[in-house]
C-alpha cells in the first residue's frame, strides 16, 4: 500500500460477538484495511452499505431477521459495486451456490488463518472472486457430477417470501411479520400460503424442519 491509496473500507456483519472481535482484532492489523462499521443482522447490512458505502462486505449466512444470501440479493438490486465476501461455518455446495448466485464474490470459512482472510478480501476488492480451497474443491465435484444444479424448493421462492419464512420459522405471528415488514396482514398472509405450497409444508412444525435444514435459522 502507497502513502496515497486508499484503505479498504470494511463493514462487518456477523452476530457472533467474540468472533466478530476477533475478526476486527485480525483487520487492525493490516494498514491498507479500515472497518467502518459493524451489525448483527442482514437487514440492518443493507441500510448500513446504503448509509456507509463500504467497499467490501464481511457477511455470516445464519443471521437474525435476514439471512447472508437474501440480504446479498437486496443490496444487489442497488449496488452493483460493492463486493460480498461471505464468512460462515457452513461449506455445503447447494449454499455456497446459492450466495454465489445471490451476487457475492467470494466464500471463505471461518476456520481459515488470518492470512487467508487478509488474501481473500484483497482478491475480491480487486474484483476477483475467491472459494476457500475446501470449498472449492467441493463446488469443481458437484459441477463435475452435474453441470448444471437443479432448482431447489426455496430457489422458487420470491424474496418476500423467503423473508416470511425465515420470520414464521423463528416463531413470530403472520400480525408480527405484517409489522416488521410494513404489510398488511392479508399480504403476509398469501406470502404465507404460497411459500408453503412451493417448499410442501403443512404446519409450522415442518416449516420450522424446513428451516433449519436450509440454514434459515440457527438450532
């Protein structure tokens, strides 16, 4: 980094405290990186790249109120600029696939050192994308089995929907979920019945397994 580039700047969204510390605790240290914000769930994320303009997003999948890939999605649909790096647990190729095609531009898991963290936003600031080496390995097998992935029960689901799914799954009433997202209860109510016939759920039990099989919603 030259005297006169400027830092990468940074916004964290993850709702692991000590990790998210952590996480901070490793960028500090770099001199060509500087965090300018930080939150706990995906929706404040895309009211945060609004109000900040960050040039790179450090984005965990399972999250309160909207999940990493759908909060890519909604921030996708306003700036194409902004690069989303995708820092979870989870290495399954359906969800990296599906967060890849929700626009982020890369996909590194937790576990990775600080070193490959470091590389990996640098690689997709510079519009690069970047698959941690288990994951990649893991996607080139799947599209070596099958080219082209077939659509899953919750890629046919619109975003409305999938945020009334993932607001029923964490158990709040249809009159709750109208509120927090500034609908009218019959709204909620048809999102609710035509996301349940899409995914063939019958009951909030089998919505809730649905949910957590997805990574939805934390058990």
């Amino acid at each position: 980094m030259t005297i006169n580039e400027p830092k990468v700047r940074i916004l964290i969204c993850d709702d692991h405290t000590l990790f998210c510390e952590g996480i901070k605790a490793i960028l500090r240290e770099q001199p060509s990186l500087e965090i300018i914000g930080e939150t706990r769930d995906g929706r404040q994320a895309v009211e945060l790249v609004k109000e900040l303009k960050p040039d790179v997003l450090l984005m965990d999948v399972s999250m309160p109120d909207m999940t990493g890939f759908d909060a890519t999605r909604r921030i996708r649909e306003f700036d194409q600029t902004l690069k989303v790096l995708i820092l979870t647990m989870h290495e399954e190729e359906e969800l990296v696939a599906r967060c890849l095609e929700a626009g982020a531009s890369g996909y590194i898991i937790k576990d990775a050192p600080a070193s490959q963290l470091v590389y990996a936003i640098e690689t997709v600031q510079k519009g690069e994308r970047y698959l941690s080496p288990v994951v990649l390995k893991k996607v080139v097998a799947g599209y070596v089995k099958n080219s082209q992935r077939p659509k899953t029960s919750y890629d046919r689901l619109s975003t409305r929907e999938r945020e009334v799914l993932k607001l029923l799954a964490e158990g709040l009433s249809v009159k709750e979920i109208a509120t927090r997202l500034n609908l009218s209860v019959k709204t909620v109510d048809v999102h609710k019945y035509n996301l349940m016939r899409k995914i063939d759920v019958h009951d909030r039990a089998e919505l809730i397994k649905y949910a957590i099989q997805k990574k939805l919603i934390a058990v």
